[in-house]
C-alpha cells in the first residue's frame, strides 16, 4: 500500500537552490584553481627558461675559452716552442673538453 508523499513547494526552491549555489561555488573555484595552476605552471617555466639560458651563456664562455687556448696551443706549435707530440696531446684533449660541453 502507497502512503501519500508531498513536498512544499518552498523546500523544493530551497532544495534546488542549494544545488545551484554549490555548483556555481565549485565553478567559481575550480576556475581560480586553473587560474592558480596556470601561474604556478608559467613562473616555473620561465624559471627554467633562465636556469637554461644561464647555463647556455656559461657553456658559450667555455667554448670561447677553449677556442683562445686552442689558438694559443697552434701558435705555440707553429712557432716550434712546443713539439708536434705535446701539440696532439693538449689538443686532443681540448678537444674532448669541447665535445662534453
């Protein structure tokens, strides 16, 4: 046997706009997460981009370093104040320093 149910109409408003009101509540939040995500997203790319940038400025000086003293070891070589054998020796290994960079 069914037993009669009623609802006012005033509970069911009230009922619907508590819905509401948490729905549009966690919109309005999720959207400042999103927000907050994407700050935190774009501060620490733009960090890594100057962690990079420094270290590409650090590696661009020691490239430059190891050019000077390659140059210097040529001359050295060509005006014979070292010999053939040391040339190949420091060159080469100028040249791995080089090539780890």
């Amino acid at each position: 046997m069914c037993t009669a149910h009623a609802i006012e109409a005033r509970d069911l408003y009230n009922a619907v706009l508590a819905d509401i009101n948490r729905f549009a509540d966690m919109a309005v939040n999720d959207e400042r997460a999103v927000r907050a995500i994407e700050k935190r997203l774009t501060e620490t790319d733009q960090s890594k981009a100057k962690a990079m940038e420094k270290e590409q400025k650090k590696l661009n000086k020691r490239l430059a370093e190891l050019d000077r003293l390659f140059s210097s070891l040529y001359e050295d070589k060509v005006m014979e104040r070292i010999t053939e054998r040391n040339f190949e020796m420091m060159s080469g290994g100028l040249h791995m320093q080089a090539v780890l960079l």
